[in-house]
C-alpha cells in the first residue's frame, strides 16, 4: 500500500462504506463475517494501543496477521506519545502484515482513558495530536487517518482541528457526529460534517447512527464516505444495497431481511471463524453474545437460544446450529424478521 491509497480508491468508487472499528467487537472473527456477506466494505480494526504493540510480540502477532478476505485492512491505534506512535507504526508496515494504512483513535470518550490524554482529550491538546499524525507520516509509506468526534464539548473548532491534521499528513479523516462529552446519547448530527467536507482536501467520513447501507447514502452528501458501526452488531446485511441487490422484494425498511438458512450459516461461520483465531474458553464467552442475537426471537427459537448463552465448545455450537435446523427443516427458507415463522 501507499500514501495515496485512498485517492486511489475515490477514483474507483465515487461512495465507500466503512466498518467502524468497535472494540470487543471488530475484532478478525467479526470483520470476516461482514465481509463474507458484504465484500465491498473497508474494515477498521478494534483499537489496540500503541505502547502495547511496541512491547508485545504477542500481540502484535496476534491481531495484525489476517484473513485476505479482510483486505484491505486498516489497524486502529491510540496513544499520546508521538514517539511510540512512530515505533509501532515500524511493526504495522512489516510487509508480513499486510496492511492497508493506520488510524489514529481520536474520538472514544471513555472517561477513564480519556482523564489520562489519550483518545478524544486530543481535541482539547492539539498539538500533541498533530505531532502525532506528523510522526506517523513520517515513520511508515502507509496512509494515516484519524477518526475524531465534532468537538470536545462544543468549544473547540473541528475546521481548525481537521485542516491541521491534514496539514500533519493525515489522508482521511472521520468524524462521529457526536461530542465527547455526549458519548453515544443523542442523535448524531452530520451538519458540521458536511460543512467541514467543503473546507478539505481529503476525504471526510461521516459516522453516527448509520442504519444501513441506504440509509448511509441518503446521508452522505457532499462526504466522500460513510460508516457503520453498532446497527452491524449480529446484521452483516445492513451493508447490503437494496438498488443493486438481485431481490429488492425482500429488503424492508432499506434492510435485508435474511432467510432463517443465511441466519444459520452466518452464525456457523462467525463462529467457525472465531474459534479458530482464539483459544477456546476466550471464544466460547465471546461468541455468546454474537449467537443470541443473530436469530432474533421468533417462535419456537427460545430454548435455543438458552442453549447459545451458554454454549461452551465449537462442537456444542455447531450441535445447536444443527438442531434448529432439523427442528425447522420446512420453514429453513422463511425470514423470521418478517414474522414468515408462526
């Protein structure tokens, strides 16, 4: 990859929609099953911190190398030392990675992180933020982007802070229609979005209470790009076009409304996926909370889903899985979101 990536891709596609990076979720298991249903998407890891990368081994091996359906993958990290960040930008363009450009997390308002200058307390200590920015151009070929909030509480500029990024070398820029001191309450407001987008020479992309791939669209304006975010927990066709997809009929409300069949083998190869990147018992807690709610409640489902809270092993997964659809054989081409299983 090179710096210009991104400018490559607006030549190739005049809108992208993005997968936000969600930790606790995003991690390769997840971004998998997204694209599994959804190749067109870009993918942003989990955030990992840099001074972590720069000091394990294990866990730069462990969350850097990847599926190449994730391609092309971008790594997520957060810091507030310019210096670290330039070293752990080092170990993220080792050619064996394969990765695709780094993004500065500049927006999370957990305030326990954030009392301690890092994540979105950059809005508020901007030179150290574009120091950063800066030092990451300066250490790697790969393209730096930043994902930030509108401000920190509504008294900072995001124009002046954004036209500096850029000055810094950023090549993209996202921006949460939220303050930090909102956190995810309230509506997103993508107006001083659009308005930042007339004032830069990079892309900007907006991120917010995105429901679906259509609904991203009727919001993007003049924006280069979109995200989705949380409205993708266990839904990997919310990135799915109703316009160009092969059976409109079956989308409401701009989203498709999977069968029962595509329900299952979702969960099968999200699970599949994840147990295959992590030991057992992590995945077995972790995988639960994806499980339960792919199939949504519908009759007849409960008791499996008492089975998938508190399922223990691939194979107790998979028994489940198979168990539903014996139980359901005849109604396996039904779309429970639609209420087609009485």
């Amino acid at each position: 990859m090179h710096k210009n990536f991104w400018q490559d891709q607006l030549k190739l596609h005049e809108k992208l929609c993005f997968l936000a990076p969600m930790d606790w979720y995003g991690d390769s298991a997840y971004r998998q099953s997204m694209k599994r249903i959804a190749p067109h998407i870009y993918c942003i890891s989990e955030f990992y911190s840099a001074d972590g990368l720069i000091h394990s081994k294990f866990l730069a091996d462990s969350v850097l190398p990847h599926q190449s359906i994730e391609d092309p993958l971008i790594i997520q990290i957060f810091g507030k030392d310019p210096e670290v960040f330039a070293k752990a930008a080092k170990i993220i363009s080792d050619p064996k990675y394969n990765i695709a450009g780094i993004d500065v997390n500049m927006g999370c308002p957990a305030k326990k992180v954030v009392r301690s200058w890092h994540w979105s307390s950059l809005l508020i200590n901007e030179q150290t933020a574009f120091d950063i920015v800066k030092s990451l151009d300066e250490a790697t070929h790969l393209p730096i982007s930043v994902k930030t909030r509108l401000s920190f509480d509504w008294n900072q500029d995001l124009v002046h802070f954004a036209q500096w990024l850029q000055k810094s070398w950023a090549k993209l820029v996202t921006i949460h229609g939220r303050t930090a001191k909102q956190a995810y309450t309230g509506n997103a407001d993508f107006t001083n979005i659009y308005e930042l987008q007339k004032n830069m020479d990079i892309p900007v992309i907006g991120n917010g209470d995105v429901e679906h791939y259509d609904d991203g669209m009727s919001k993007v304006q003049n924006l280069s790009w979109f995200m989705i975010g949380r409205r993708s927990f266990w839904n990997p066709w919310c990135f799915l076009p109703e316009a160009t997809h092969s059976t409109p009929e079956f989308f409401r409300d701009g989203c498709y409304q999977p069968t029962l069949w595509e329900m299952l083998e979702a969960m099968e190869f999200h699970a599949s996926q994840l147990v295959a990147t992590k030991w057992e018992r992590k995945w077995s807690l972790e995988i639960r909370k994806h499980l339960v709610q792919y199939i949504k409640s519908f009759p007849g489902v409960k008791d499996f889903r008492k089975r998938l809270v508190t399922t223990e092993s691939i194979e107790q997964t998979r028994e489940t899985i198979s168990d539903i659809r014996n139980t359901f054989e005849s109604k396996l081409t039904s779309r429970p979101w639609l209420g087609e299983i009485e």
